[in-house]
C-alpha cells in the first residue's frame, strides 16, 4: 500500500472514529494535509501539528485553538503501518477528554488499514466477500489478478447486471446479538443463490444481486423484508453493468434515506421519483427551507396541515380525520395563509408547504 491512506479510506477512518466518540476527527497526511474530515470544510487545510506528529511519530496534544497553524485544540496520533506513519489521527476536543480516545482510534485506523489490504492472497471467504464488496463500492478494482479470482470463486459474471443491497439494522437492536441477525443475512442470500455479501461496521450488510435475481426473487425480498421489520429496512440500488455497481451502491443508500422518512421495510431506487431530488440536498438546506416555510407555525398547525396534504386537500376528508366541522378547516387553513402570506389551498403555495413537510 502507498505510503498514504486513500481519501475513500481516510473517510472511512474518520466516520468510524467519529461513530464511537462523538467529537470531530480529520485524518491527516504526513505532509500535514487534512485528507478527510467529519468538517467538511477543513478538507485540505493544512495541519502544523499533524505534520510533527507524523515527523516525530509521536502522539501531540494542543491545548488551546489556533495555537498553531491549521490546528484546533485535541489530540493527535500517528498510524504506523508496517513500521512507518502513514497518516495521523486529528481528535478536536478538550485533551482530557480526547485522550480517552486516542487508543480506541489508533486501533480502529489499523483494523480498517489491514481490512484494505489486499496483498494476502490466502483470506477466508468472508474476507474475500468484503474485499469484493469494498472494491464494487470504491469502483477500485486494486489487484486485479486477485479480483479476478474472487469473481471466479463467487460465479459472478463481469460482464453481467447488477443491483447493490444495502440492509440496514435499526438503531434500537442490539448488536450484541449481530452474529445471529449475520446468520438471518447469510439464510436470505442462499436462498435467493448470491455469495456476495459482507457486514459494514456499525450497522449494515451490502450485497451484490443479480438483475435477473431481483426479478425472480421479489417476494422473497419482501418477505424478508416483513418478518423482521423490527429490526432492519431493505434498499435496492438501480440496475447497472458490473463495473458500474459503485453508483447503484449509492441509489441504494439514496432508497435507504427514504425508508427512514416513509417507516417502509423495503424500497428498489426504481420506484423513487421526489426522494432523488431531496437527497441532493444537505442537513443545512433542508433546515433553512422548513424553517422559511414553517418557521412561524405551530407544531399543531405543522401537523394539521400534513393531514390536510395527506388527505389530498380534500376538507371533508381533513375535517373527518381532525373530528372537525368543515368552516373549521376553513378557518384554520385561513388562519396558516396570514402568518405565512401563502395559501395552503393555492396549488403553488400548497407545493412549497408539502415539500417543507418532505425535508
């Protein structure tokens, strides 16, 4: 592996750290360059002490802000790989706290580095599962004699169609018991007769499917999807060539988003059509729409009027679902449009408020 930890992985790094203790991690080059970030922002910037540490592989605390050029005050750990610093872990937060941290991350970095690895040729079959999988979500097909053996191994057809699986667990299960939900993951995919698949720290399974799989296998999909509801959603991503799978590894997550709006079990990228467009929307925007449309109603009013949409604008059906008279539907539809100054019954205002009800 170069002498450096690739941005796909570096990111990795960072949002597994940052999953474990809450606080901002920058992964950070020897050259002192922030490769990745759970602040988007410092992306780039330059890191005087990441740089040091990197030089005197040793662990350097700050303790105050903008001491030093680029760097906030935590703590930062180099990450040996085969005996040389190969990058530095950046933890922004009080030292006392950060510190409590700093081996949990340093270990993190070296399981996700040996994960990426692909010079041993002798791995079990689940690390070549995952070695496909990482490859197919990267689009970096690495050593390509290698992976072109996995293919071989699993029957997978580079010249053939496919669909990535993304399952989520739901927050609430508790993954003490994962081997078992594992055992579930590993029963549903042969029965629909796929190979590929592989378990994603903290909370996910990927999987490649065949096209004409998906197909087949619908109602079993589903049924999978159903009989354990409680515990996990389901997203298919959109059919693409293998060598294209990447991005329907990313209409995959996109469908995933959805379920969490919609409480579905299972949704294919296919059937989505507004969900495409918000997703190209970030946390922020999101916020600043809602708050531009909604920011001056009531919860109450919030919710009467996702009834009011939710009944296709029908008043006598709002009115029923309420336990109002229809003049009140009136009035409080009235009521929205003068502190808003749009009106809720106007086709085009009624579109703005049912997509800040989306966001």
């Amino acid at each position: 592996m170069e002498n450096r930890v690739r941005q796909r992985l570096a990111q990795q790094m960072v949002d597994t750290i940052h999953d474990v203790c809450g606080y901002n991690i920058n992964m950070i080059s020897p050259d002192g360059r922030i490769t990745a970030s759970t602040d988007p922002e410092r992306i780039g910037m330059y890191h005087e002490i990441g740089r040091k540490a990197a030089e005197s592989g040793q662990t350097i605390e700050v303790e105050n802000d903008a001491a030093f050029s680029g760097t906030r005050k935590g703590i930062n750990i180099p990450i040996y790989y085969h005996n040389s610093v190969i990058a530095v872990v950046g933890i922004t937060a009080e030292p006392s706290e950060a510190r409590k941290y700093a081996h949990l991350a340093e270990r993190i970095s070296a399981l996700l580095l040996h994960e990426q690895e692909i010079g041993e040729m002798y791995r079990n079959t689940d690390e070549r599962r995952a070695y496909l999988i990482r490859c197919i979500q990267n689009g970096d097909f690495g050593n390509r004699d290698y992976f072109d053996s996995c293919l071989r191994e699993f029957h997978v057809d580079p010249k053939g169609r496919y669909r990535m699986l993304c399952i989520e667990i739901n927050t609430r299960y508790n993954l003490v018991n994962i081997s078992l939900l594992e055992q579930k993951v590993r029963a549903f995919f042969s029965r629909i007769g796929e190979e590929v698949y592989t378990y994603i720290y903290p909370n996910r399974f990927a999987g490649l499917i065949g096209s004409e799989v998906y197909e087949n296998y619908r109602s079993v999909f589903r049924r999978f999807a159903s009989d354990h509801h409680q515990i996990l959603q389901m997203a298919v991503g959109s059919e693409k060539a293998f060598e294209k799978c990447r991005d329907s590894w990313q209409d995959a997550v996109i469908a995933l988003s959805s379920i969490r709006e919609t409480g579905e079990d299972l949704v294919a990228f296919d059937d989505l059509k507004l969900e495409i467009l918000l997703s190209g929307m970030s946390g922020t925007v999101r916020k600043e729409y809602r708050s531009k449309v909604l920011g001056g109603l009531k919860p109450s009013e919030i919710e009467f009027l996702r009834t009011y949409y939710d009944s296709e604008m029908s008043l006598k059906a709002t009115a029923e679902k309420l336990f109002l008279h229809v003049n009140t539907v009136q009035q409080r539809l009235n009521r929205i449009a003068g502190k808003t100054g749009m009106d809720p019954r106007n086709f085009r205002d009624g579109v703005l408020f049912w997509l800040a009800l989306r966001v």
